[in-house]
C-alpha cells in the first residue's frame, strides 16, 4: 500500500519568506485530521534549510540569501466534534548585497527574524463539513528592529465539505494585519486523491504571505514522491533602526515555483528536496511613515531547499 506525506491546507500563519514554499505542508500537523478519536494527540516537527542563489536585480546589482526554519504543532482531538491545538516556528534569513543600485548601492537589510505562535481551532457542523479558526501572532523584521513595531497578527477561517475518502474541498479566507497594511484574501483548499498515485492538493499553509497554492503529486513507490507546483507570496518585515532607512518597512513579493522530490522514511519521517524559481520578484523599501522610497525587480531567483520531517 502506497502511504504519501500529508499536505494541509489550514494553518498558522505562514512564514516571512519563501521557506514557507519549502516547509509548509511538513510543518502541518493534520490539525483538522480526520478519523482521530476523542483523547488522541498528533505531534509534528520540521527543520528546513534553503539557500538562494545569486539573483540579479533590474536595475543592477545582485542579492542571494539563505535560511533556516525549525518548528512544530501539537493537536488533541477533544470530543468528535471539537479539536484544537497550537503551533510555535521560528524562521531566520542571511541576505548578501552586492552594489543593488536602486537601493543606492547600500543593502536595505540582512537578517531577518520571525518567531510565530498559532492556534488551530476545529469544528466538525456534520460528519461532512468542517469549520476552522486559526488565529496567529508573528513578529517579523531585521535583527536590531523593535519587536513592538514587527508585529504581524490575524487569523484564518475555512469551511471544508467531505465528499468523500478521496475528495476534501473547501474555500478559505484570511485576515491579517501585516506590520502597518491590512490584508484579506480567499484561497481555495484541495485534497484530492485522483489515483492511487496521483493527487492534487495545497503545499503551502495559507497566512499572511498569502493562500495555499497548488500542487500536483505523483508517487512513484511506497517511499518516493514528485510533484510541483505554486503559489502567490508578499510578506513585510520591520527594518533596523540603525539601518539605511530608520524603522521602516521591507517587501518581498513573488511567485514561486517548484518542483519537489520527496523520499518517507516510514509513515512518520521524510525527507523533501526543492528545486524553485522565484519569478515576478519585487522588492521595496518604506520609511517609517509607509511611504515608499526604494524598489526594484528580480525576473527569475533559483533555489534549493532540504526539509526533514517527523511527525509522532
């Protein structure tokens, strides 16, 4: 029997960056699973590391960065109706600057930090149909940034309907406040099981940065996966107070996409590998009263990313 890595489309928010693309559906525990028993509890833990490479901007000048991502979730089914639960991440980004000229040849940041904490609420109206709350608090900015100032929070609201053990489909919206800009979206949610070895589902958790995506999955044995897909991602991040520009706001908004080869240890620990490309890329910088005095685009960032996962 083939067992495949569980994709989830519900969520805490997701990560400040592009490493959501990569540890998403790893770090999500199945926190509106089905056929849990009253009493049961489902623990998760994922590290991620990614590395992108060399990436020329429009207007000259260049920038690569690597991170890291370590996080995890815990749910307890509490009645046949009801399961909650909460997550903690924590994700860190090193960008490397050379002569990016529309920045006036001075790297608008470097570090980056993310800590996170989320709730998973579920409710389950009818044997069908399933309702979720998730609300989150992220702080996100550079390193030296005040963390009363990088606070990003809001909260996820989904309705999914059971067709049947091979069809979850659903719509979702989010809500967030994300440093000083309001965001709403919706974003569908997809758990199709079309074959015995070909499903559609969502790779990423929907947050701040934006929906779930898409991904299509083959397996090719009981242990080795493919599948590819993508998304839409904008994540703002407070600046140092020390930096170029004093307390104020980076973006980073793209699209990424990628290709994914995932081997299972057993049911319960893999390892995933990424190939992406992160295309349409525009980064800007805001002063501390949000207006913007820095921009420029990237048309194609190739990275690489490595996942390891266990779920207990």
């Amino acid at each position: 029997m083939l067992f495949h890595p569980t994709t989830s489309a519900v969520g805490p928010a997701a990560p400040i960056a592009p490493i959501a693309l990569i540890a998403a559906a790893l770090l999500a525990t199945p926190a509106f699973a089905q056929g849990l028993k009253p009493g049961d509890v489902t623990t998760s833990g994922a590290i991620t590391g990614i590395n992108q490479f060399d990436t020329d901007l429009d207007k000259g000048g260049d920038f690569r960065w690597a991170g890291v991502q370590i996080g995890g979730n815990v749910t307890r089914q509490f009645t046949p109706q009801v399961a909650a639960g909460f997550s903690l991440r924590y994700d860190y980004q090193d960008w490397n600057w050379d002569k990016p000229a529309a920045f006036g040849g001075r790297a608008p940041w470097s570090r980056l930090n993310a800590p996170l904490v989320g709730l998973n609420l579920s409710y389950a109206v009818t044997p069908d149909w399933r309702l979720g709350f998730s609300p989150s608090v992220e702080w996100s900015g550079e390193s030296g940034a005040k963390a009363s100032d990088s606070l990003n929070y809001g909260a996820l609201l989904t309705a999914t309907r059971t067709f049947s053990p091979d069809l979850v489909l659903g719509f979702g919206l989010g809500v967030f406040r994300q440093i000083d800009e309001n965001k709403v979206f919706p974003f569908v949610v997809v758990n199709w099981k079309i074959t015995d070895r070909l499903r559609l589902g969502n790779p990423l958790q929907a947050g701040p940065a934006g929906g779930a995506g898409l991904e299509l999955a083959y397996a090719l044995s009981e242990r080795w996966e493919v599948g590819g897909g993508g998304s839409y991602r904008s994540y703002r991040f407070r600046l140092k107070d020390d930096g170029p520009v004093p307390g104020g706001i980076g973006e980073n908004r793209f699209i990424p996409l990628f290709a994914r080869l995932s081997y299972s240890f057993d049911k319960a620990t893999r390892a995933d590998f990424y190939a992406a490309g992160f295309v349409n890329g525009k980064l800007t910088v805001s002063n501390s009263g949000g207006h913007e005095v820095y921009k420029d685009e990237y048309n194609s960032a190739p990275a690489i990313g490595l996942t390891l996962s266990h779920r207990f």
